[in-house]
C-alpha cells in the first residue's frame, strides 16, 4: 500500500512544524530537501556595557515595566538609535 505524500508546511509557526514532524517523516520528503551550504543564521555577537548603578536600576526598572528582558530593552533601543540614523 503507497504512502498518501503531504507537502511540507509552509509556516513559520513552532506549534504547526512540531504538529506535522509529530506525525511525518523526514525520510519520506527526501526528493522536497535541499542541502544549505550556506550559514542560515548569523550569531549575535556580545557586547559588554558599563553602566552606573543608577542607570542600571533605571535600566531594570524600565525592563520590568514593559515586561522585556534587559537585554532585549538596551537591544532594541540601539537598533531604533541605529535606524533614525
């Protein structure tokens, strides 16, 4: 008995890939893969930052406020400083 074929997902939904990979195989969509020789994503780099203890509470404190890690808060206040030009 042949093997009803799906097509790959589509999606970029964690919860849809997880719910198809759950019931499928890889093996079965060997002729759908391509081989990537090229990194698909870049590492961030770290970058350390001094700050004075009242900044750093102010840091914390606005974190806290907007429910966001630091690290993400200092990460996108850059990337709009970086995009006004």
């Amino acid at each position: 008995m042949a093997k009803t074929m799906n097509k790959l997902p589509e999606t970029d939904s964690i919860k849809a890939l997880a719910e198809f990979w759950q019931t499928h195989d890889v093996t079965d969509f060997e002729d759908a893969l391509i081989e990537v020789t090229e990194p698909v994503f870049q590492r961030a780099e770290p970058l350390s930052v001094i700050l004075p203890a009242a900044d750093l509470a102010a840091l914390r404190a606005r974190a806290r406020q907007v429910h966001t890690p630091e690290t993400a808060l200092v990460s996108r206040w850059i990337h709009e400083r970086l995009d006004a030009g």
